[in-house]
C-alpha cells in the first residue's frame, strides 16, 4: 500500500480490542486504510465522527495503546488484480498466506506486509490489440497464460479510453509497462501506461455493461442439487444447516465439481484443518472436464475462525472482487463462501464495539442490505469492452443458523435475496444419509430455465421425471404419517410400492457419497438415466399390480440390486443401464408368466 | 525484572471505579491494549489483571483473582508493558499448576526454559498438515465410528451427572497410534504427553482425573492446571490459552503427542460471560456476548499438525450441556468450530449402557482421512456408514412398535430392532477396562450386520461384503 504524505498523521485515543479510535486524521476518508500503531497494523476508517476516526483493525491489537500514532494511506480498502491470483491463497485482507508461511513460519505474525502478488515473477504478454487501435474500458489488450487452464485477459481499466501508442509482446513482470494510451495518464497529456498489476476497492461492485437473465445451468454433478433443486451461472444460492449436517463437504463437492471455469473459495471464520484440506487435496484432484488440477482454476481466500474477526468481514469482499474481476474476462466464475454467518458475526461483533443500536439478537440493522449487496453481485452479465463478452459469477453462501433454527436473522435476511435453498436436516445426517439435503423443504426459482435447458440438451422427459419423483418423495411422506398411525399393513399394494419405490428414489438416487471414485461426481446425463430407471421400474411395477401379482414379490426381484449398484457405474459404460433396463422388464415379464399360468392353474383345478 | 521490562513498567494509585471484577484506572499513560497489571493490596497480595480497553487516560481492567478488597486508594496498579505469559520448560511433564500458571504441587519451581505470550498467534492454514492418523482409543464407538484422529479436536458434549470424566480418562490411558510396522516403538512412549486443564470442576473430579494418571503411571507424561470451583472464575479465561501454550511448546519445539483435555468449557464461557455482563455489553443468545464463537474458536484453533513437525495437538474439550439442550450456545458454538462432537446420552446411561455414547448425533468430520485400507481396514468406512443407517432404522422402527405394537412391524423391521437393541448391547456397552482393537471392533460391527439379510446393507461395497458377511457370527 503506498502512503500519501499529504494527510495528516493520527493519535490513538481509545482500544477496543479490533476497534481503535484516533484523532487528527483530517484529510482520510471513510473506508480509507490506515496503518495503526507502532507496529503498523492494517486498519480501515467504519466511521467519522467529528474527530473521532473509527477505524477496525485487521490484526490482532495487543501492544496498541492511545498516544500512539496513526498513519493514513488516502486510499480505500483495494485487492490487487493481475496474473498469480490463480492457485494462490490470500487472508481476508489479500495477505499472501502461502508466502508469510514460507517467510515467517507456521504462525502468522502481526504486522507482516507482503505485497499479494509476487513482483519478480515474470509472465508471457501476448498482445491481441495492436497499435494505432481506439481501445476502451473493458477491451482486452492482450492474454497472459496464467495457468494451463486459466488464459488471463488483460483488460483496458475503467476511465481509461484512446489510442493506442504502444503494445509488445513480452516477458514482462507486474509492474512493468506492457501498453500505452494516449493522452489519459497523470498528469494529464502523458499516456496512460497500462501494467498487468490492476487494483480495485473491495466495497464497490465492478461495472458491466448490462445484467442478463440467467439460462443455463451450473453442473454440480450432485443429484439432489441437480435435478432437484438446481442452481443457474449467473445464480445465487444457500446452504443453511446445524453443525455436522454436511455444509462444508456440499461447499466443498461444489468447488470441486461445478462445471465454472474459475472457482473462488472464501473459508469464512471456519476451520483451519478444512482449509488444510483444501490446500492439500485440491493439487491432487483433477477437473473432470480437462483432467487437470482443480488448483489450476481455484482462487483461495482463508480468514479461520481464529484469524481476526476485523480481517474476516473483509474477506467476503475480498473474494467477491477478485471473482468480479475474472468475471469480467468473460468467464464463468462461481464464488462459494463458507460461512456468511461467521461474516455476520464479525459485523455484529464490530458494531457493538462502535456502540451502534443493536437489531434483532444484536446484529446490526442494516444486516439485511449487507447481505443483499453481497448477494446482488452475482449474475449474469454482458462484459465492458467492445467484443461483447458474457461472464457469469454465481454465488454460494452457508449459513449456520445457531441451534439450527432458520427463524434466526442471518438465514431470514439470506433467504429474501437467494433463488435457491438448499436446507440441511439434521436427521437425514444422523442416519449418514449425505447430502443431508431435506427435498420436502428445499426449493429452487430456476427450475424453469434449467428444465427448459435440460429438455433440450439432455432429454425431453427431464422435467415430467423431476415433477414424479418429488411427487412421490412428497407422497412418501404423506404415507409415513399414516405408517406412525395404523402401520404397514394397512397400507394398500399401491401405497407400499410407492414407499418403496421412494426408499429406492432416497437410497438410489438421492444419496451420494462424496468419498466414492465415481459416486462423488454425476454428469447431467447419468442423473437423468438413473432416474429413469428407478422410475421406470415403478410404472412397470404399477402395471404388474394391477395384473395381480404380489407386491412381495416385486419387491423380492433380484433386478433392484442391480439398480442399487448403477451409481457406481462409470459414465462411459451406457451399455450396463440398457442391461438393467431390460432385466426389469425380463424380471417382470418371467413374473407374469408365473401369475398367468398359477391362474391358469388355479382355473383349471377349480 | 530485567531492565527493559523496568523500563516499561509503570505504576500508579488512583483506582475510578471498581466493579464486578472489573476496575477502570485513570491517570496512566502509554497503557497498550492486552497488557498485564499487577495489583498490590496493603496486604501485600498480589492480584494480577488484564487490560480490557484504554479509552485516553481510562484504562478498563478485568482481575483475574476478583476484585474483593479493592477500594479507590488503597491499592497501587502496576502496568507490566507486556501480555500474559506462561514459563514452559520439558520439566512440566509430571507438575501441577494453579489457575496463574503457579507451581501448586508443592514441589520446587520450575526453571522456565522460555516465556511465552498465552494467546499464541493464530496458525497460518498454509502450515497445517491434514490430520489424518488414526489413533486408537480402544473405544468402539469412537473407533469404528467416530474415528479420532493426531491433531483433531473432538469434544465431549455431556450432561451433568454423565461419565464423561471416566470417558475422558480411559481416552486418555489407551490413546495409541496403530502400529503400521514403520512406526512402531520409534516414537516411543515419551513423545506422548497428556496436558489437562481443569476450568471450575469440583476437587474431586479433578482429582479423579489426577489420582487416575498417578495410578496408571500418565503423571509423569501430564501437565495439569487447576482452577477448581471454589477458585476465581475470571481465572479460567487464561487456564485452556496456558494449558494450550504449554501444549503447542510440548508439540511443536519437543515434538510431542500431546492430547489435551479441557473441562469445562460450559464452565469457561460462564465466566466470560460474567465479564461481558460487567462492561454492559450487547448480549447475544441467552447472555452470552456475540463473540463467544471467535473467543472459543482461538482456544479449539490450536489444535492440530503443522508441516515438517512431528509433534501434534489433539484436543478433546468437555463441556456440560445445560438440561442436555445441544442447542445451548456453548455446544451448539462449539460444534461449529470442533471437527465433530461426542454425545452421551442419558437415557442410554439409565439403560446400564456405558460409555453412553449416542452415535446418532456423534460425529468425526476428520473420519474418512484416518480409516480404511493401510490405516484400520478397508471395509471400515462403508461398516460404520451401513452401522449407522441401519441404528437409524431400528431406532424408528423401535418408535414405531412402541406405538403400534411389535405386530405391525413388517419383518425386515423387525430384524433392524433386533440389530439396534443388540448394537447398544454388544457394540456401545464395554468396559472402563476394556481395551478394544479396531479388527474386534469391526468384526463386532458385522457380526451385528449379519442379523440384516444380505440385500438390506445397499451402504458396503458388494466386494467387502462378500468377504466379511456373517463373519465373527460363529461365536454367538
């Protein structure tokens, strides 16, 4: 951060534990950074109020006293952008965390200053624009291979417009000039000489030329989120559940798998040991799609539960920033952050500390627009620049509703501007059955886009498959009540083939283990032939009841083993889901024959 | 003193306010936030504090020992110009120490090899190794399915008048790593270490805990620190940080296995709570301040590995869920931050079954990186999964017969209640005394299967069940 010199230097007057209050900081701005203290601590300016600067403090503030001095930087909390964010790892306040380990060892000391993104790494510039071309904000000057998956677009910076004089191809570091505009720089006349090093404030949203409705689906390869309950590009989505229902491994599967180009991970006031895990299993992991590392297209932002609480609100912003950014290149970028209550928190904890009144069960009022600004930065866009890209940057949030109650404000004020809700029940985990995603409570607003995408790219029944296995999930449940009344036995056929075939939809189908090679992961068209199956097994089911045949013995029939085991049937190998199609109509058919000539029999001996 | 420190202290008289264990001093400048102060009484006790907040010359101060005999100027406050420390040194191994961090033995003091600041600084992710050694507890229903594992932080989620302290005990003495033939004696028995803090218990669960290590010869691998229920409550917000910064000295520079139990965290948020009530705080749920999630998150943070270390920090914290409510803050915070949780259950305790361990609501999140081929068995994580589905069948299946009678229970039904009622039975019950291998606990686990017909258990891998189904079934 480079500090100005024309503000005036601060005098702490009060601490708090994050928060700090000085004075004689005419000059600084609100949301300015500052650094605090004699070990020039990273804070940022949260309120003005005549000569008291509250500032929050990114660092932990022992050792920080009143009288000690304030120094101001005339700059608002900003992410440095550029090639290198890719595969790295970054606290809540871009402090590069692989580096300070390496430099300073396993415990991240205060006061340590490490620019994000190294400046003696060299990178390849291959320019696209030539000179003598009008460029303007959003055009791509040229691509940088940042990594094997991921080419980087260098992009004309916001304000920026003209010609340009001068661009070449080169191994240029971050700060070096790699094009000329002209007639924008400071002072005014010079050129504006572009870098690969861009910087934005964290607290505004990076402009797009227009929003669009989103209208294709982002590929989970988790059945229940899939075909039941699907989130779109573009989309915004929840995941609300009591400890130990399964948020993190669900946050965890969608990073892996969904099928977006960029992945940004924001560990949100979590654990250390999953961070740890993501660190260490996200290089060994290959992407579906290209085979690759997944580390090859995963941004990491880690601020643990005991980082400080300060630094832990500012890494939502972080994270969705940098996400905004490779958005903007044109890709489809998905953002999940774990956990938006510890976020919450940490703004509760820091409204309390500036005295403020408080809102429901103390976090502050404007807790709801927060949320709902964060959530707005999702979407599906049209890029600045003049080629017309499209970017998409979905956003998936976790919630921790204390005691799992969902009545509390952080899951209230996230359901009012999320599309999808998937809520985890604490039962359905108790019983191992992962995800623990409740399909009666669930619900997903773009169902009608991804049926209209799925109809046509995958198979027409995909909807009338979804609508009749909800129905009978739903209808299952109906029964159950009816079981816990009068038991089993007084349910007719009909009613305990539907209980079975539900049984068979939750265990077959809806579950899924997320350690299983080929379990873990379910491409769209896998979904829909499993389904299909299950499914077909009960019309066909249906029918031989009402020929008469026993449903014991439809039950019994080998052919449901078979279906049990398709989930672990690799994609390549179609030719085994004809096989057990054709075994449940063989099953049935051997079935029939029996009845038939049983009744024949009987006929003939009455 | 050395002079540097002379340098730094300051000392002062006037006292503004006293209250709660709580007193606001004026007139002192160059005060940092955290520092530690020393309060002399004319008595010539020595009470010690914290700094809380400095608003210009108004410096908050928390005191640890309570705030008895404090008055507006009879007292002289001095700033040490430093935060809490603690003296670590390999001779802890086999001492006792008071809620101050205080020789309370009787034996000699110690010689410190080194001072360190008890809040620690936070771990960088990027230095976490992945925890992922299973360690044996001889316990089935930690084994078989809620694994533990070297640098986890697996908490005991109990209720007032439940075993947890013999539950605690008997982790304590059979805790072993599995011997994977590389690993054998190497480390040998002196790089385990057990670190016990006690937060507000009664003397004699602490001194159950204490006489166990004594008769089982652990004494000599424990460093114990006790503040008991007669102690000073704001005492217990610095014993789990001094008892963890022993640990990571004990982990990290002499390459220990340490296993450290806290008891009792509900205890410990009490008295935070009693602090945050003093300073008129915003309250959140029931009381308790809004950031008891991040203050107890810095205390079960600290446990874990760190890459190019061999020692590790295992954590089992034990905490009291008041009226057996897990929606309670400190459990329910709790289980946010810890990788997983332990419940005993007191119906299962009033059932004769012992340990209580409900394995419904229990929970390993760092199971699945311990178990399986080359660390317990390969079947194991696909029995403990089918284990619990079908508990889960048979305990709702219970329910139901309890309603409707045995009869209405269809006969697979039928089978799961059979297998739930001899699961408690044959697979929770065991005991204090018994030390289980994972091989006998897993072999348990299917002899129990083995009552299910062989098409019911969908959750094992057709491979493994053609191998271990009905094993072990000879014998009953």
């Amino acid at each position: 951060m480079t500090e100005g010199t024309t503000k005036s230097e601060g005098v702490i007057t009060r601490v708090a534990g994050p928060l700090v209050v000085a004075n004689g900081l005419a000059g600084t701005k609100i949301f300015d950074m500052v650094r605090v203290g004699l070990l020039r601590l990273l804070g940022e300016v949260i309120e003005i109020r005549g000569a008291n600067y509250s500032i929050q403090v990114y660092e932990e503030t022992e050792g920080i006293g009143p009288g000690q001095p304030v120094y101001p930087s005339g700059e608002p909390l900003s992410v440095e952008l550029g090639p290198g964010l890719i595969g790295a790892i970054f606290d809540g306040i871009q402090r590069p965390l692989d580096v300070i380990n390496a430099r300073m060892g396993p415990y991240i000391v205060k006061g340590a200053g490490y620019p994000p993104l190294s400046r003696d790494k060299k990178w390849h510039f291959q320019p696209t624009a030539k000179e003598g071309d009008r460029v303007a904000p959003g055009d791509v000057l040229g691509t940088v291979r940042e990594s094997p998956l991921v080419e980087h677009r260098v992009m004309v910076p916001l304000g920026v417009e003209g010609e340009l004089t001068y661009i070449e191809e080169k191994e240029a570091t971050l700060e070096e000039v790699i094009a000329r505009i002209a007639g924008r720089g400071e002072p005014a006349g010079l050129p504006y000489e572009v870098t690969l090093l861009q910087r934005w404030p964290v607290r505004q949203p990076r402009p797009t030329h227009k929003k669009l409705p989103p209208d294709e689906p982002l590929v989970t390869g988790q059945r229940i989120l899939d075909t039941l309950f699907p989130v779109v590009k573009g989309g915004t989505a929840c995941v609300p559940g009591p400890f130990g229902s399964g948020k993190t491994v669900i946050q965890q599967q969608l990073a892996k798998w969904a099928d977006a180009d960029i992945i940004v991970y924001v560990g949100c006031g979590e654990r250390g040991n999953e961070m740890a895990d993501v660190l260490l299993s996200f290089p060994e992991l290959k992407d579906p799609r290209s085979g690759r590392p997944l580390m090859e297209r995963t941004v990491l932002v880690a601020n643990t539960s005991n980082m400080p609480v300060a630094a832990r609100e500012a890494s939502i912003f972080t994270g969705i920033t940098i996400a905004e950014y490779y958005r903007d290149m044109g890709y489809h970028v998905a953002l999940m952050a774990d956990s938006t209550s510890r976020w919450a928190e940490a703004m509760r904890e820091i409204s309390g500390r500036l005295e403020e009144m408080p809102g429901e069960e103390g976090f502050p009022p404007y807790l709801g627009s927060r949320l709902a600004t964060f959530y707005e930065r999702a979407g599906s866009i049209l890029c600045l620049g003049s080629e017309g890209r499209k970017g998409t940057l979905s956003v998936i949030g976790s919630v921790s509703p204390p005691g799992g109650d969902l009545s509390e404000p952080v899951t209230q004020a996230t359901l009012r501007v999320v599309k999808v809700f998937w809520s985890l029940d604490d039962r359905l985990a108790s019983q191992r059955h992962f995800p623990a995603v409740n399909w009666l409570t669930s619900y997903s607003l773009y169902q009608p886009v991804v049926d209209e995408y799925a109809g046509k790219r995958i198979a027409a029944g995909w909807r009338e498959n979804r609508r009749e296995a909800l129905r009978i999930l739903q209808r299952e449940s109906e029964l159950e009540e009816l079981v816990r009344l009068v038991g089993i036995e007084a349910l007719s056929p009909e009613d305990r083939l539907i209980m079975e075939v539900a049984r068979m939809i939750r265990e077959d189908f809806l579950h899924q283990n997320a350690y299983h090679e080929v379990d873990t992961y379910t491409p769209m068209e896998k979904q829909y032939s499993l389904l299909e199956v299950v499914l077909r097994f009960y019309t066909q089911a249906q029918e031989a009841l009402r020929r008469g045949i026993e449903l014991d013995r439809l039950i019994d029939l080998p052919v449901r083993e078979e279906i049990a085991k398709l989930r672990y049937i690799p994609v390549a190998q179609k030719e085994v889901f004809q096989r057990v199609v054709s075994q449940i109509d063989e099953g049935l058919s051997i079935l029939e024959q029996r009845n038939r000539k049983q009744e024949t029999g009987n006929r003939e001996q009455g | 003193m050395t002079f540097r420190e002379y340098l730094t202290v300051k000392d002062v008289f006037g006292i503004k306010d006293v209250f709660g264990p709580l007193m606001i001093v004026e007139g002192v400048e160059g005060v940092t936030y955290g520092e530690l102060t020393e309060v002399r009484l004319p008595t010539g006790d020595i009470r010690r504090g914290r700094v809380l907040e400095i608003s210009d010359s108004a410096v908050l101060v928390q005191v640890f020992e309570g705030t008895l005999g404090i008055g507006r100027d009879n007292v002289r406050v001095r700033f040490l110009g430093k935060g809490q420390e603690i003296q670590v040194s390999r001779d802890m191994l086999g001492r006792v120490f008071d809620g101050e961090g205080r020789v309370a033995d009787g034996g000699p003091p110690l010689i410190p090899e080194k001072r360190l600041n008890i809040n620690g600084s936070p771990i960088n992710p990027c230095a976490r190794d992945y925890p992922n050694e299973f360690i044996q507890t001889g316990i089935s229903t930690i084994d078989g399915l809620n694994t533990l594992v070297r640098g986890q932080k697996l908490p005991i989620f109990s209720g007032a008048g439940l075993p947890h302290a013999r539950l605690a005990a008997q982790i304590a003495r059979q805790a072993r790593l599995l011997s994977t033939g590389q690993e054998q004696v190497s480390s040998g028995t002196d790089a385990f270490a057990v670190v016990f803090a006690a937060m507000g218990i009664t003397f004699e669960e602490a001194d159950y805990f204490i006489s166990e290590f004594r008769r089982t010869g652990a004494m000599e691998r424990a460093v114990v620190f006790v503040n008991l229920a007669e102690d000073p409550p704001i005492e217990r917000l610095a014993v789990p940080r001094m008892a963890l910064t022993a640990a990571e000295y004990l982990a990290f520079e002499l390459d220990m296995h340490v296993l450290v139990i806290l008891t009792d965290m509900t205890n410990y948020s009490e008295a935070l709570r009693e602090v945050s009530a003093a300073r008129r705080e915003v309250p959140g749920r029931r009381g308790y301040p809004g950031y008891l999630y991040t203050d107890l998150a810095t205390i079960y943070e600290r446990a874990g590995r760190l890459k190019g270390k061999k020692g590790s920090i295992t954590q089992i914290p034990i905490l009291t869920m008041p009226e057996d409510d897990k929606t309670h803050p400190v459990p329910d915070l709790t289980g946010y931050i810890t990788e997983g949780q332990l419940i005993l259950s007191r119906t299962l305790y009033n059932q004769g079954v012992s340990p209580p361990v409900d394995i419904l609501p229990s929970l390993s999140r760092l199971k699945d990186k311990g178990i399986g081929r080359g660390k317990t068995r390969e079947d194991h994580a696909d029995v403990s999964n089918q284990l619990y589905a079908a508990y889960a069948r048979g305990k709702n299946a219970k329910e139901l017969a309890v309603i409707l009678g045995e009869g209405a229970l269809s006969p697979a039904d039928r089978l799961y209640v059979e297998f739930s009622e001899r699961f408690d039975k044959e697979f929770v019950q065991q005991g204090e005394g018994e030390n289980r291998g994972i091989e006998e606990t897993l072999d348990i686990g299917w002899r129990l299967l083995s009552i299910l017909p062989k098409k019911e258990l969908k959750r094992v891998r057709p491979e493994y069940l053609d191998k271990y189904y009905k094993r072990g079934v000879e014998g009953i």
